[in-house]
C-alpha cells in the first residue's frame, strides 16, 4: 500500500502570500489531520477531517482552512502568510477518526511540506 | 501549552547502549503513544499504551505508564546509529464527542554514536 504522500514537499512563499498544501491518504483511510511543526512551538495540531466534515480544530486562527474532498484527499489552505507561518507541515491518515467507539486509531505521518515564508 | 514533555530534551550515546526518555503529562489521558521522526520528515508510529496497562514491548522497545506519577518511558535497547531520531510521546485527553485529538511534546533528539 502507498503511504501518506504530501506536495509539494518544499515551498518558499512572500508574506501576505496565500498557499495550498495538499495530502493524499493512504487507501482507505478516511479520516485525515494537519500538524504544524516548529523548533519553538513544536507539533501542534491543526485540524482533523473526517468524510469530508472538520471534526475537530485546534488553536489556530482563521487564516488556516483546509477541506477533504469525496476520495479523503485534503487540502490545507493559509492565506496573508507571516514569517511565523514558517514550519513543517505535517498530515496524517487513519481509518477512523478519534476513538469513534471502536479504540484509538493508528496515524500514519506523510513526509510533511517544508513552508518557507520571507 | 504542551500537554506532553519529554525529557532529557537530548540524549547522546553509544551503539548498544541503552536509551531512555521519559514523558510527563498534566491532565488524565485515555492513550499515549510514541513516535520516532528522523531529522525533517515525517512520525513513525512506535507504540501505543492505553491508560490501563502499565507495560509494553516491541521489539526493542519497552513503554511504561505510571498514571499516578501522569508520567511514560520509552527504553530502547540495544542500541544502533538507526535510531538516532527525535522521539516524541503523544497524548489523548477525550472526554467525549467528536473533540478528539493528539498532543505532542517537544521532543527527546536521540543520537547514538557508531
């Protein structure tokens, strides 16, 4: 089975620019969640889709969006970028999502999209 | 704030030597996991320990969970320059409802010397 993929996987953008980043999950996973990782602030998580519904959001303000789309790709979208933007952006697949009843759910990482803001 | 820390934030030592890192948390969780990330890319997912037991093995690797103490460690045994790596412990606090998610800690940079 082919892993998580995210693309790009490198990316220098200008503050005030907007970017999409995009992740494909592995086959038959359906749920799908962002992380953003910084040397300061570490993994922090981003937002978490499941059939094509944000189940779940975490503290970040509204210029981070992002959406799933009817095969479980997502897309994660932040617009009027800072130099703090700057991270590894990180998505994860998983059958389900959360515990959902039937026991925690394994997270499988993609190799993450390196955000360069100047 | 990291509901997750790890410590020593950096450990160094020599193949076949022993690793530990340890995980404290702060509220009562349901699940902790750890995860192993080579420098820049993604998390691998090393194991899970739910919030009932108390010890787990795989392979070279032994996880212990004292809730009491709201506190892991991971063991590496053994070790090989492969597993020099980031570490990182992952919590869940689910209290219900759709609100669940992973926390992660900092982080513990393991280099293991050839």
């Amino acid at each position: 089975k082919a892993g998580v993929t995210q693309t790009p996987r490198y990316l220098i953008k200008t503050r005030g620019q907007q970017v999409t980043l995009s992740c494909s999950p592995i086959s038959g996973h359906r749920s799908v969640s962002w992380y953003q990782q910084t040397p300061g602030q570490g993994l922090q998580f981003l937002f978490e889709y499941f059939s094509e519904t944000q189940r779940n959001k975490g503290n970040f303000p509204g210029r981070f969006s992002g959406r799933q789309f009817s095969n479980s790709r997502s897309e994660m979208n932040v617009s009027t970028l800072e130099l703090g933007d700057s991270a590894l952006y990180l998505c994860a697949s998983s059958l389900g999502a959360g515990l959902a009843g039937f026991g925690v759910y394994e997270q499988y990482f993609g190799p993450g999209t390196r955000l360069t803001v100047t | 704030s990291q509901q997750g820390e790890e410590d020593p934030q950096a450990l160094s030592i020599q193949e076949g030597e022993n690793a530990t890192m340890n995980c404290s948390y702060k509220t009562s969780i349901n699940n902790l996991q750890w995860y192993r990330q080579n420098s820049g890319r993604g998390l691998v997912h090393l194991i899970l320990i739910r919030s009932n037991e108390r010890e787990k093995h795989s392979g070279r690797l032994r996880v212990t969970l004292d809730t009491s103490k709201k506190s892991s460690s991971l063991l590496i045994t053994a070790s090989r320059a492969a597993d020099t790596a980031s570490y990182f412990c992952a919590t869940d606090a689910w209290k219900g409802g759709s609100n669940y998610k992973l926390t992660f800690g900092k982080g513990t940079l393991l280099t293991v010397n050839p």
